[in-house]
C-alpha cells in the first residue's frame, strides 16, 4: 500500500497523540481510519519531526474523557457527531517501540 498524507488535528494525553476519526459527520469513516484498522502502524509528522506511531481505537471512560478533551480543542467534533448514527471513533497514537 502507499503512504498516504491526511493532515489532521491532534492531542496529547501524555506520551501519545489523540486524533479523532470525524470525517465531518459523514456516515461512513474516512478512509485513512479504515486504512490504520487493517494496519495500525503509522508514521506521523508533527512540525519538522516524523514518529512511528500504532493507533489503537479508545474505548469507554478513556474515549469519553478523550472526545472532551479533543471537543476543547475543535468544538466542531460535537456536531459531527450529532449529524451521524455511528460512534465517531477517537484514536490514540501510541509511540512506535
């Protein structure tokens, strides 16, 4: 497969960087999430730095804690998810060992 480039808006809980798999409400998930659930290895770019990074899609209190924290940085995500049936998923990068 080829690398692909999706530029997004990110968080941080901790080490890791948060990305939230919106696709502005859209039924469907977008493609780059779609791809990481096949392959959850991932290189990001951050300013000038690339990381290795595995995604793993963040579940229960810790989702819930994570959209509120992601809703903080784009409020938009709030009415994305009133616009759609589906759960929008918030995905943790973790970094690559």
């Amino acid at each position: 497969m080829a690398p692909r480039t999706a530029p997004l808006m990110y968080g941080r809980d901790g080490d890791d960087y948060v990305i939230v798999a919106s696709k502005g409400g859209m039924p469907k998930s977008p493609v780059w999430w779609v791809n990481l659930r096949s392959n959850p290895s991932a290189e990001i770019e951050v300013g000038s730095e690339r990381h290795r990074v595995t995604a793993e899609e963040v579940q229960g209190e810790d989702r819930d804690r994570l959209w509120k924290l992601m809703a903080g940085i784009y409020p938009s995500y709030d009415s994305y998810q009133k616009k759609t049936s589906r759960v929008i998923p918030v995905v943790r990068l973790h970094p690559a060992s």
